[in-house]
C-alpha cells in the first residue's frame, strides 16, 4: 500500500517560482520510478517530469530547462522545482508512483493547485 501528498502549490506571477513536494508512505519508495503530472481545466492528464529509482529523469518539452525533478530516498519524499514560470503551467499537479512490478497498481496523489497569473 503506497499513499501519496502533494504540497507546495499556491499563487504566483509569471516568471515566479514553486516548489512542489510528494511524501510516500511504504517501504520500497526506494525502487519505485516517480512522476509529477498536470491536468489543466478540461485537458487530458499528461507528463510533466519522471525520475527513475535509479535517478534517471525525462521532462516535457514544455518545461525542460525550467523544472527539476529530485527524489530523497531517505525522505521518501520527491519534489519538482518549476522557475520561470508561465501561464500555461497552471494546472493541478499530481504526483505519481510506479512500483517495479508491472501487476501493481500505480499511485496518485490528490493534487495539488498551480496558479501562475498576473
């Protein structure tokens, strides 16, 4: 059982910056691939970052050269740094967990809110 809880969201300009963290409760967060994505008002969910248990990343090309993915094994914890904020990143931002077994399920978090506006 993986349980996933976004923070960081809030308010800011364009150009501004936020930090986004995901706590994972369970064991083997360790060897478990994670993921932030974005669903925007009446858009499809998509990927915005992933970082493997081994640390590899993979970006959008949206947001690459603005947002860092990181994860703390030891905090269990993984965070997206968003710089230079634009419009078009507000969204809600989820977190996801993807376990090394293709026959588990995979895990959301409940989002958190991203608002960039003047």
């Amino acid at each position: 059982q993986v349980q996933l809880v976004e923070s960081g969201g809030g308010l800011v300009q364009p150009g501004g910056f936020l930090r986004l963290s995901c706590a994972a409760s369970g064991s083997i967060f360790s060897i478990m691939d994670m993921g932030w994505y974005r669903q925007a008002p009446g858009k499809q969910r998509v990927l915005v970052a992933r970082i493997s248990s081994g640390g590899s990343t993979n970006y959008a090309d949206s947001v690459k050269g603005r947002f860092t993915i990181s994860r703390d094994n030891a905090k269990n914890t993984v965070s997206l740094q968003m710089n230079s904020l634009k419009p078009e990143d507000t969204a809600v931002y989820y977190c996801n967990a993807v376990p090394p077994i293709t026959t588990m399920s995979t895990y959301w978090g409940q989002g958190t809110q991203v608002t960039v506006s003047s």
